[in-house]
C-alpha cells in the first residue's frame, strides 16, 4: 500500500469483492457527500429516507476518488471510478473488517449510559500524545458509524478507540464482532433509554454486548461504584474477558480514586492506578470526569501507554462542545457572562453532574447568579414526567439562583421548584430565547443542557452570536 493511501482500488475491491475499473487510491472514506473531500471513496448508503447513489455525482464533483455503489447512479461525471459491490452497507462493514484485520493497533471498545464520548475524546487527547491514535469522530457509535471508523483506520495506527452506541438491545454486539476490541469499557449504566427497555438492568444486559467480540486475553474496564458492577463482570468474563478492572472511589477498585478536589475550571486529584500512586489535575472541572479518568488511565496503562505521562496529559484536557465546553461571553450592559454548553444531551445522573458543576462556578460580578436553562430528558419511558420533577431536589440542594425550562417534560420539573427558583417555562428552546435573554444581567453563570432532541443549542448558538452593532446615523 502506498505510503499516503488508506486504500488502493485493488484493496478496496478485495476487501469488498468488488469489481473496478482503473486504478485509484483513496485517503479517506466517507458515507455524506456534504462532507466528502478530496480524494474520498465515497459509500453510497441507502437510509429509510434516503439514497446515498442519488449524491454519487455531488461526491464525486468535490473531487471523491471514487463512489462505492451497488447500483448505477443516473448521472455521472466523465472518467468516473466506481467500485461496484452487491450491497454498499455490506461492503462498508467488509472494509471495516479488513482494515481491523491489517491493522496492529491496540482497540479499545468503549461504551455507557453517560459520559462515553466525553471519555473517548479523553483517552484520545491521552493516547495521541504517545502514539498514532485513530478514534470515533464525534459520535459516529452506531450500525454505520463504527463500520465507518474501522473503515478510516490508518494501517500504521498504535491505539484505535471505537465509540459503541446503543437505542436497543442487539445492537452493540455485531458492533463489537466487528471490532474485536482488546480492551472494552463501559462507563456507567443509568435508567436511560427506558422507553426501549424493561429495566436497568436489561440496559446493563445491552451494554454487555461490548464484551461479544473481546479478543483472547481481553480486559473489561468497568465502574466500580456502579450498582451493576457484578452483572457486566459476570457477562466479561463468561465472554471470556481474562481481567476485569474496576475504577472509582470504591475500596475494591484497581483504580481508585483516594481524594480530589474540583474547582471552577479544573480538578486536582490523587488516585491509585493498578498498584501505583498518581497525582494529577484534570482540565475540566467535576466529579464524573475524575472518576471516568481513573478509567481513561487504567485503560491507557494496560493498552500499553506510560502512565504518568497519561496522567500529565489529562492538565491539558478541555470539555468537548456541547458536553460541558465553557465560554465568556460579554454582555450588553458591559460586563460578561459565563456559559456551561452541556446542550448535547441529558440523562437524570449527567443533569445532577452539571448541576454540581454549575454550583462550584464562580459568578464574575456580585449580582452574578447560577442559572439553569434546561430542556426535556427523552426516552425515559412511562415514568418521564416523575423523573423531571425529580431533579428538583438536586437543584435546591446545589443551591442554584433561576431555572429556565424548555419542552412538555420540563413543565413537570418546573412546577416541582420552589417558586423564588422559577424564572420561565417555556414549549420549547426557541421560545425560551427571549425569556432568557431579558433576564440576564453581568456575572450570571448560565448552564445550558437537555436531550439532543429538544434542541438545546439553539440556545446555545443563539447567546454566542454576537449582537448587531447600531449604525451610524450618517449611514456609515
């Protein structure tokens, strides 16, 4: 293979058995035209709303090397290359296959109710510095985006982590088949997607499915201090997992957090890592991200990374946007005011977490109050609304100023708060825009979060748009 190439034609025809026409070679592979670049193989995926063949020639025209397709799309730019296969998802998973198959990379498998791309995006940020890292972009976790992932993988990677989601039971394990991880860990198993689910513990049962394809010798990272620790060490080790370890604050824990501190911006902690003391500071304040980086280092260590190096590593650790990112924004009456971006999306255990993130944020005036904005938590089942009022008790506790909600759920919550804490309810994120803005003044703390779907980054994207400036009165 060449140097610069992630896949020649004859590769990809291999892989795939396919048949081409000429010889090309591919950087990248790519499932949207809107995103495809120079010199992409762009995969022609069919959805149930969508033909992936009818954007062939969009791919193309922005320079695709080559379109991988099962039928002949209707139009085509001359001296196209196409990679003709019997079916192009099936084809997407044979080049994941191959590609893991070439590859001598570490893989590790990662997977939760809460907190695993954040996570992800922390043992990359680890691993990248002592090694070609080859991750989960954003959150591409599912039937077309870990196939996606492996698809990518340079040849030459040292550590691959494959981000693994899941709406449903049976859907993690093909995932992992696929990439056959070395090490596979799970961050939490909460009451989330109830509305699919039975119960937690059948949750538990799916995010078990990671350990399907552990390879020989494989080790299971799990939470220690979960309630259903027992349960995915069990299912670990009847896949044949030949370690399970433990990380958070329980006694038990091979990675075990003994003290932390957690500030406005950051968070020093003290730990054991598999028998060795380690301090260090985490570049992203809260008690979930501690204890997830005790896992992130039991698992770079065992992947075969320095670990004091991983430790130093975590300083430089940021929160990802829209999963706790932090802004100053300044403020019409010529102060600023500070945002917590969580608006990617909620669950009952990540709201309490940015609740208390929210309550150790300094407000930068004296006026300065700690505002929740907070949109509806989605596929919680029957008992959503009960779960929404819930949070009620976690806000007064932590002592915030105003709440803010958006959607039919939150209304339940809403009306749960004591009324000194209600500063609006709105149907939904875009209504609550102007409610909001009228109420905030300099040194207020604003933390902004709900469910992907109740579009919480509208709210977001709306207080970091600057405000248009007044003309001249000379027009200028």
């Amino acid at each position: 293979m060449e140097a610069f190439a992630l896949w020649t034609s004859a590769e990809a025809a291999q892989a795939t058995q396919g048949s081409t026409d000429g010889f090309w070679t591919a950087g990248g592979v790519s499932i949207d035209s809107r995103s495809t670049g120079f010199g992409d193989l762009f995969v022609a995926l069919r959805g149930p709303n969508f033909d992936g063949h009818v954007f062939v020639a969009d791919a193309l025209a922005k320079g695709a090397a080559a379109a991988l397709v099962d039928r002949m799309p209707e139009t085509l730019p001359p001296g196209a290359n196409l990679l003709k296969v019997k079916d192009t998802f099936q084809a997407l998973n044979d080049l994941a296959g191959a590609a893991r198959q070439r590859c001598g990379a570490k893989v590790i498998g990662i997977t939760g109710s809460v907190g695993k791309t954040s996570t992800k995006e922390m043992l990359r940020h680890v691993l990248s510095r002592q090694g070609a890292t080859h991750a989960t972009v954003g959150n591409l976790n599912n039937h077309w985006g870990v196939p996606l992932t492996l698809a990518r993988m340079p040849v030459d990677s040292r550590f691959a982590l494959i981000e693994m989601g899941m709406n449903h039971a049976n859907e993690i394990a093909p995932l992992s088949r696929l990439a056959r991880p070395h090490i596979a860990m799970v961050t939490a198993v909460e009451a989330v997607h109830l509305e699919n689910f039975g119960s937690v513990e059948e949750i538990a049962d799916a995010k078990a499915e990671i350990f399907a394809g552990l390879q020989v010798d494989g080790v299971a990272i799990l939470n220690r201090d979960n309630p259903h620790f027992e349960r995915l060490a069990a299912a670990a080790r009847a896949a044949g997992a030949a370690e399970v370890i433990g990380f958070g604050e329980h006694p038990e824990a091979q990675a075990r957090l003994v003290k932390f501190a957690s500030h406005s911006s950051c968070s020093c902690v003290a730990a054991e890592i598999l028998g060795q003391p380690l301090t260090f500071k985490i570049g992203a304040p809260g008690r979930h991200w501690v204890l997830n980086a005790l896992g992130v280092l039991a698992t770079a260590h065992i992947a075969g990374a320095d670990l004091a190096e991983a430790g130093m590593a975590l300083a430089d650790v940021t929160a990802p946007k829209g999963r706790g990112e932090q802004h100053s924004l300044p403020w019409r009456d010529g102060g600023s005011v500070d945002l917590i971006d969580d608006s990617y999306n909620a669950s009952p255990p990540s709201m309490l977490a940015a609740f208390a993130v929210l309550a150790m944020a300094r407000p930068s005036a004296a006026r300065g109050r700690r505002i929740a904005v907070l949109g509806d938590m989605l596929e919680l089942g029957g008992r959503a609304e009960e779960a929404h009022a819930a949070l009620a008790a976690g806000l007064v506790r932590e002592k915030i100023d105003l709440v803010f909600a958006a959607g039919p759920l939150m209304r339940a919550l809403y009306d749960a708060l004591p009324p000194q804490m209600r500063g609006h309810h709105a149907v939904n994120s875009t209504e609550l825009l102007q409610p909001l803005r009228r109420a905030i003044r300099s040194g207020d703390v604003l933390l902004v979060k709900g469910s992907h779907g109740s579009r919480m980054d509208r709210i977001v994207e709306d207080l970091l748009t600057p405000a248009p400036q007044p003309r001249a009165a000379n027009g200028w």
